[in-house]
C-alpha cells in the first residue's frame, strides 16, 4: 500500500505556522529575512497587544472593574506569545518528532489499520472546527460590541488597554480599534492551531498504540518472534515519541491549565454582572467555550492515549502466544510486563491529561468564580 502521510491531518496548523514565521524550513530558524518576519508579526500583533493590556491593569490594581475585564484576557494572551517562544525554542525536537511520524515503523501496514486510526482523526479533526468556530464567534462579539452597543459614540475601544497617546481622537481611535481586532484575531487563530497541534501528538501517540494492539490480535504462531521483535520496537519508539514531546512542553501544558482555570473563573464571573444575551455577554460565552475545549482537546485525547496504552498488554495477552516457543514465550512475557506502565502525558509530573483532571480543573474554576463574586458584592 502507499506511504500514509500523517501530517496531512495537521497541514493547515503548520500553513499557518509557516504564515507567521513559526515554522521556518530546514531543521531550525537562521539568520535571514524569515526570521525577519516571525519577529516582526509577534512584535506588532502580539507583543504590543498583550503590553498594552497589562500595563492598563498594572497600574489599575485597585479598580475591580479593570481587573476582572482585562486579567483574564491578558493572561491568555501572555501565555500565547510564551507557547510561541516554546515552540520557536524546540521547533527541532518537533520537526524530529514528525519526521519519526513518518518513518517506516510508524506505518499502518494495511488499509484496515488505516481505517482503524482514521475514526480518532475525525474526532480531532471536529474539535479543531468547533474551537475554531468558538474563537471565532468569540473574536466577532468581541470586535462589534462597542458598534452594537453604541459605545464607539464615547470612543470605546474593543478591549480595555493603555496607550501612551490619546486614542479618542481620530484617526487613532479608528487605528487602534483594528489593531485591536487584528491582535486579537492573530492571536485566536495561533492559539487554536497551536493547542490542536500539541494534542496531535497524544493523537498520534494513541493511534500507534491502536495499530500495535491490531498487529497484536494478527499474530500467527509461525513468525511470531520475528512479528513480536517487530512489536516492540514500535513499542519503544512510541514511548520515546510520547517522552520527547512530554519534555519538551509539560511547563506550557501546566501554565496553560492554570491560565485557562483563571480564565474560566473570570468569564463566569463576567455572564452574571453583564446584560443577558447581550454583546458582552454573547462574547463571553464564546470565549469562555473556546477556554473549555481548549482545556478539554488536551484532556481528551490524554486520555485516550492512558486507555488505548492499558489495552496493549490485554490485547497482547489474548493473541496466540501460547502455542509457540519456550524461549518466545519467555520473551513475549518479559515484554507484557513492560507495558504495564500506563503511557501518559504529564504536566511537571504533577498531574495527568485525563477527564479526572479536566473535572478538577472545572471545580477549581468554579471556586475561583466563587471567590471574585463574594469580593464584588464585599465591595
């Protein structure tokens, strides 16, 4: 059968990637006009963005009202130019990573293993539309609030932000409100495909182990060493793919659920102090949706990778081991002991990408909205 190409399924993450200067060819950035063009695109749509943001609720520290419209918002998009950096500062580990993809081991030997992986595929090909969508809907309640609620009238801008000229004036009101909504769109659009980009791995991840479960249940007794050398070395290579990623960015992956718990707390907060179903309220909750399944997309396909690496050793244990070799089977049973090990995607060891995580993470923002709403009736 042909060569099955998995990054078809991320082409459009690293067309965008490649749009804004993050994913330059060859194994790494040079010193030439690309790198130009990554460090101009963040300065200009991210950086200044998200300076502007944080110096308005920087010097506002004792206004609730700032604190609780801009912090959540300068919070995600902080952690979006640190993802970026993340991704600049290992963009090798990850072109490494996808040319393992590729390689020879990590191919379905036929087509009924293709269509065996290719159910997991939809399903993060249907989360990257409803995040982009979410992000979207987010984006556009977000840039015509002040024209639906009149507020332009009084110069209000899209998000609450401190420049060092008066922006009330024309042209600068008008400038500066599509800068606003540039940033923001440039920096929806890179969080979406970056956070879908790292949950392909644990994909991936999980859909090698699917492929090594069905080279499991069609192993005949003659040739069965020589399958089961096969095995595992794909094994192993699974394990050093999901160790490689795992290293490279399990601070991000804690900074993100952290941000993305504040966030959450915030934006619940703000749909009970804004107008029902009104322009601030249709844009919070798209926002805080899009926060949801971000949090989720990682949790989601971690988990599938925990449950799909418990049933390796089951479907192992269920092929035809017993009617072969002494020998083969002393190996085939050292084997099945090393797969006990649950394969999973950590954040600093501190905790899992699981559901169970994706609870917690629920009940801490809702605690986190508890408190922000006792400090606003206090006050």
């Amino acid at each position: 059968m042909n060569k099955f190409n998995w990054l078809q399924t991320i082409r459009l993450n690293l067309l965008v990637f490649k749009a804004v200067g993050l994913w330059p060819d060859g194994k790494g950035y040079k010193l030439n006009l690309y790198l130009l063009h990554g460090i101009t695109t963040t300065l200009v749509f991210a950086a200044t963005q998200c300076i502007c943001q944080t110096w308005k609720l920087m010097t506002n520290l004792n206004d609730l009202e700032v604190i609780t419209g801009t912090a959540f918002l300068s919070v995600s998009e902080s952690l979006v130019v640190v993802k970026m950096s993340y991704l600049a500062r290992n963009i090798k580990t990850f072109k490494k990573l996808l040319v393992m993809l590729n390689s020879h081991l990590f191919q379905p030997r036929s087509t009924k293993q293709v269509n065996l992986v290719a159910p997991s595929l939809n399903v993060w090909r249907f989360m990257y539309n409803l995040l982009g969508s979410s992000v979207t809907l987010a984006v556009i309640f977000y840039a015509l609030t002040p024209i639906l609620t009149g507020s332009t009238k009084t110069h209000r801008l899209p998000f609450i932000a401190s420049y060092p000229f008066d922006t009330t004036s024309s042209p600068f009101y008008q400038i500066i409100y599509l800068h606003q909504v540039a940033s923001i769109l440039f920096l929806a659009y890179i969080n979406v495909n970056l956070d879908t980009f790292l949950a392909a791995f644990s994909l991936y991840a999980g859909a090698q182990l699917d492929i090594l479960c069905d080279d499991f249940r069609n192993i005949e007794p003659d040739g069965f060493r020589e399958e089961l050398l096969l095995c595992v070395n794909r094994y192993r290579e699974i394990i050093r793919f999901v160790k490689a990623y795992n290293v490279a960015f399990n601070w991000i992956i804690f900074i993100q659920f952290f941000a993305s718990t504040v966030s959450l707390g915030f934006t619940m907060f703000l749909l009970t102090v804004v107008e029902p179903l009104g322009a601030d309220f249709c844009a919070f909750l798209f926002y805080g949706s899009a926060v949801l399944l971000e949090i989720f997309i990682y949790c989601w396909f971690g988990n599938e990778l925990q449950v799909k690496s418990e049933r390796v050793a089951v479907e192992a244990f269920h092929s035809r081991w017993p009617e072969v070799s002494y020998d083969t089977k002393h190996d085939f049973l050292f084997f099945l002991m090393k797969t006990q090990n649950t394969v999973k995607i950590s954040a600093l060891g501190l905790f899992d990408l699981s559901l169970d995580t994706f609870l917690k993470i629920l009940k801490t923002a809702y605690s986190y909205f508890a408190l922000v709403s006792r400090l606003n009736s206090d006050e």
